[in-house]
C-alpha cells in the first residue's frame, strides 16, 4: 500500500501558522456564525492544532468550559501558549479514543481534520459517545475533492506536472469522502440526526508570490512537507512553474478562494 501521508508534519506551531492557521482562523469565524449557538455550554474540540477555532470559541461563544484535545504534543504547546485562557485546557489525544467521560459535554466539534483520522465513524461515534442527550456534533473539512482549495489544489497540479508520484500524494486524491453527500452519509451512519451541512468559504489573498510560496517551503502539512522532502533543483522547478502559472494582480497580489464542507448535527 502507498503510505501517502509521510509528509504530513503536525509538529511545528509556527509554520503551521504560517501555511495553514491564518486561513483557519478565518474559517472558523465563519463556522462559528453558521452553528449559531448559545453561550454557557460545555465543549470540546478534536484536534485543535494550534488554536485556531479555540480562540474563536472562546472570544465570542462565551463556553463554561473548552476541553481541546490534539495528538501532536507540539501543537498542544503552541495551542497552550495563543490561547492562554482558564475555561480551556488543551490535552494531547486522539480522536478516535477521547480520554473524556460519557455524556459530559454539550458540543463536540473539530476543524480540519476529520479527513486525517484513521477510522472517521468512530472518531464521530466517540463524539456521540461523551455529549450529553441533544447535544451537537459540527465539524468541517476542506473540500478537497471539489478544488476547493485553490492554493493547495495549484500547487499539487504544478507539483504533478513535474513529479507523477505527486498525484498520489495530492490531497485532492487522498481525501475523496470530503464531500457534502459523503459527509452526510457519514454523520448519518452514527446516528445523528437533523443534520444540516453548509459551504463555508474565505478568501485567501497573498500578497505576492513570495507570501504564497514561503509557507510550502516550512514543511508543516502534507504540501509543504512534499515540497521539504524535494531536492533543491526539482523544488526551484516547482517553485518557477507555480510562478508561471498563478495569477498576480496589477499590485503583485494572488488572490484565491478556500471553501469548507461543514455538518451541524444532534445527537437523539
Ligand atoms: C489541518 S490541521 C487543523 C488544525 C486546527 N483544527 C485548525 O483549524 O487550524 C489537522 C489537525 O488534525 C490533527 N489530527 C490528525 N489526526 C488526528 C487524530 N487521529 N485525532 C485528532 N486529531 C488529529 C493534526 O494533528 C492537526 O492538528
């Protein structure tokens, strides 16, 4: 079997950041909005990384409480560190075996990462496991499948056209269940019920290439850290034919577009 997640690096908070976080920070605004909760619940979050929609919960759901758990001992840290705040605690874990007790929680939620975890159902089921009677499980990942994310999705078409192995590697390939009919299906398959589902898009403006092409070389997730594991040569190849092709505006800047298939559900 081809192991096409080699390169995906969850380890360093700042290059995450970099590459990632500041278009997750974005997004989980905009998620936030969708669900519309009230405040005073009790949460939890699945693989938090390095804060993002932790700060967001925390700055404008007003929780009792945010439990975030993360496996990547070095994102915990940084998630530690951005969101020093004393109704969170960040807690290294896995998805699919949360170290919380059953029905303690009144929204589960997870930003980006379902596509990540092994065995999604029970990841979802864990989720179902430790919320209360009519609590929420909502979640959202990048619609890969779509070309959804159009700074990700150029960057392996460049890559692809220079190195075939690059196809299996492309997150477009490697996560086809990110779609709005199988994420339905999946949230479905656990028992949740009144299931709503969203696009939720941000813009994502570079403003040059320099600021585009600088994150992938920070090998922090699966594109940069294929573009990391590159020889020189074959990553300035990559880096000129990215160049070519991605459309600068008058001003130097790029501007693409990152959309999100998010769920909002019930547990009966
Ligand atoms: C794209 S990042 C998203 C991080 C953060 N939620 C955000 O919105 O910026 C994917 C995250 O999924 C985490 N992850 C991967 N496998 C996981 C698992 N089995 N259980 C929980 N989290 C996992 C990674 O460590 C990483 O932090």
């Amino acid at each position: 079997m081809k192991n096409t997640s080699r390169h995906d690096a969850w380890s360093a908070g700042d290059s995450y950041d970099a590459y990632m976080g500041r278009w997750s920070r974005l997004i989980a605004e905009r998620f936030l909005e969708w669900i519309d909760v009230r405040e005073g619940l009790d949460w939890l979050e699945i693989g938090c990384g390095t804060g993002a929609l932790s700060y967001s919960i925390l700055a404008r759901c007003d929780p009792a409480s945010l439990i975030a758990v993360e496996p990547s001992e070095g994102f915990v840290e940084a998630a530690r560190r951005n969101v020093p705040d004393q109704r969170a605690g960040f807690h290294v874990g896995d998805a699919e075996i949360l170290p919380i007790d059953d029905s303690s929680r009144d929204i589960a939620v997870s930003a980006l990462v379902l596509n990540f975890v092994l065995d999604k159902q029970k990841a979802l089921s864990e989720m179902v496991r430790v919320l209360r009677p009519g609590g929420a499980v909502a979640f959202y990942v990048w619609d890969y499948p779509g070309g959804g994310v159009e700074f990700m999705q150029s960057f392996w078409d460049a890559a692809a056209s220079l190195d075939p192995a690059a196809c299996d590697l492309a997150e477009d390939k490697r996560f086809p269940d990110c779609t709005q009919e199988r994420l339905i299906e999946l949230a479905d398959s656990v028992g949740l019920e009144e299931i709503k589902s969203a696009a939720i898009e941000v813009p994502t403006i570079f403003t040059d290439f320099e600021d585009y092409w600088h994150p992938f070389t920070l090998g922090a997730g699966p594109a940069p850290g294929y573009c990391l594991s590159l020889e020189s040569d074959a990553r300035q190849r990559l880096k000129k034919v990215l160049q070519d092709c991605l459309l600068q505006r008058a001003d130097g800047s790029i501007a693409l577009n990152a959309r999100a298939w998010a769920i909002n559900a019930e547990v009966p």
